[in-house]
C-alpha cells in the first residue's frame, strides 16, 4: 500500500517512500493511481523493493488540460520530493502523452517510459516534447493491436538519439490478458 495519500487541485497522490530517486507513474485519462487489478501499485512495489527508488503515481482527471495537469505533478514533486535528483518516468495513453510532450519541462527526469501514447492527437507537441527533452532516454512502446500502431512509424521522423520505440506482439490498448507482460515494462526499459 502507500505510504501517503494526498488529493491536491483534484489530483489524487500516492507516495512510496524509498531513496532520493523517484519514479513518477502518470495513468491515464481518468485513471486512478491504483490502475485495473492495482496495476500501477504492482508496478510501484517491484521498483521500490528492488532498487529502492521513492514513488510516486498521480492520477489523471478527466477535466484537467495536459499541460495543467503536468504543471500540477511537477510543483507536487518540488515540494514534496525537493532532495530528488533523478526522475524515472513511466506513463500509459494519455498519461505517457503527458510525459512525451512535456518531459523536458522537469530537467530532473532522466528517463522516460511511455506505453500506447494516442499519436492522434496533438503530434505536434509530441514531436516537440521528442526533440526538446534533454534526459538520458526516452523510449516508447506500442502494442501492435493499439490503435496508434498504424501510425508509430511517424515517430521515425524524430531526429533524436536519446529517442527509440518498440512493439509488443499482440498487445492492444490496455494490455488485455497481458497482465504481467504490463507490470515488467519499467523493469526492461527503464531500469
């Protein structure tokens, strides 16, 4: 469970603690920190038990604008986690769209994890997030039944070299029956 809970300008917080390296969970559009089957706490666990890292997981309401709502994340961190010095982060849909786009906001996120990013919408700010961020990598992922599948190879016009994506076979939107497969994603692309 969480070590703290704390609902700010309707985001609702879930803290882990652990070491002065944090990683920070985004879900997705009006996803709750818990995630189906407590996915993003799994999650959280196995990062904090095995390297120790401090945790972070925001939730996404429905009616905050991305930029607003990552202003909101990057503030909570400031004053909640203000001796971090390294910033793993991982987000699914609209919440990885977040990190994509605005990563570069926050100089201490080093990597960046984003599952099934929508690239239907705003690919201009994604392309841009891409190109503007100055940590050491960021990587997408996308299930080859995601929607956005068809459009991934868009993302080879990203000039960046801090910048790759991958396919997981028959993985759609959510992961569906892919439970585990989910759950170790951070594990093999960011740690």
């Amino acid at each position: 469970m969480f070590d703290i809970l704390i609902n700010e300008n309707n985001v609702e917080y879930g803290i882990i603690k652990g070491s002065d390296k944090l990683f920070y969970i985004k879900v997705g559009n009006g996803g709750s920190i818990y995630g189906y089957a407590n996915k993003y706490l799994s999650i959280a666990k196995q990062i904090n038990d095995e390297y120790g890292f401090s945790i972070l997981i925001a939730s996404n309401p429905i009616e905050l604008a991305i930029k607003e709502c990552i202003k909101y994340d990057n503030d909570f961190i400031d004053r909640y986690f203000p001796n971090t010095k390294d910033i793993y982060a991982f987000g699914h849909s609209n919440g990885g769209q977040m990190l994509v786009s605005f990563a570069y906001l926050n100089p201490k996120i080093k990597k960046v994890l984003s599952v099934n990013v929508p690239l239907m919408i705003n690919l201009h700010k994604i392309k841009e997030g891409i190109s503007k961020f100055n940590g050491e990598h960021m990587t997408m992922i996308y299930g080859e039944k995601d929607p956005s599948f068809r459009y991934v190879e868009i993302l080879n016009s990203s000039s960046s070299s801090k910048f790759s994506y991958f396919t997981i076979k028959n993985a759609n939107h959510h992961f569906e029956n892919m439970f585990e497969e989910f759950i170790l994603l951070p594990k093999q692309f960011l740690f």
